[in-house]
C-alpha cells in the first residue's frame, strides 16, 4: 500500500465563490462515497487522486498518495475565483509543506528534512 499523504485544506474568497468551490468537493466526496474509488475535479494525466474526504463547514480534508494533489485544487481555484491553502504531511517520506494557490498564482513552502528537527 502506497504512503499516504494528509491532507487539509482552507479556502478564501467572495462567501458565494466558496460556496460553490465547497459544493464542487460535496460532490467529489459522495462519488468517492459512491464508487469507493479516489477522485479529482480535473482530468488529467498526473495520477493524483483524493481519498476519504471529510468535509465541513470551515473547509474539507483527505489523504491522497505519497504527495498533495495539486493540479485539482489549482483547476478548483481558479474555477471559482478563490484562494486554496493546503496543508499536508506525508511522514514516511518526509513530505511537509503549505501550497497556496489562487488558481494563476502559487507558492509551495516545502520543508527539507533537516528542518523537521
């Protein structure tokens, strides 16, 4: 079984945009309900799946493989007009970091693992 990498993510933006950015993931977390299977908002090639969706008010978490899913939140982002941040924690890799993007602009702070200590 592959690492898993967790993942939380928080969203900014116009509430409306919000709303719909969230109703997106709604609907991402019952097809995964669904299916039992891993899901992204965006097809493509990166192989990056979301796992075991929790979804709240506030914002929404997940597990994906060995890294964050990026190119699903980017394509969320700028569908709608708001800033994600993702948090994520891969230990057996020694994968940690922030991501923010707004859909055109990113950053991705990444820890080295000389700097867990």
């Amino acid at each position: 079984m592959a690492n898993l990498c967790s993942n939380w993510v928080t969203l900014q933006g116009e509430p409306e945009n919000v709303k719909a950015y969230m109703n997106d993931i709604k609907a991402l977390s019952e097809e995964s309900e669904r299916t039992g299977n891993g899901v992204k908002a965006v097809e493509d090639e990166t192989g990056e799946y979301m796992f075991d969706l929790y979804v709240d008010e506030c914002g929404f978490s997940f597990e994906s493989k060995w890294t964050p899913v990026f190119a699903s939140l980017r394509y969320l982002s700028a569908k709608h007009g708001v800033t994600t941040t993702n948090i994520y924690e891969e230990c057996g890799c020694m994968v940690y970091g922030q991501w923010t993007s707004d859909g055109i602009n990113e950053t991705d702070v990444f820890l080295e693992p000389e700097e867990w200590n």
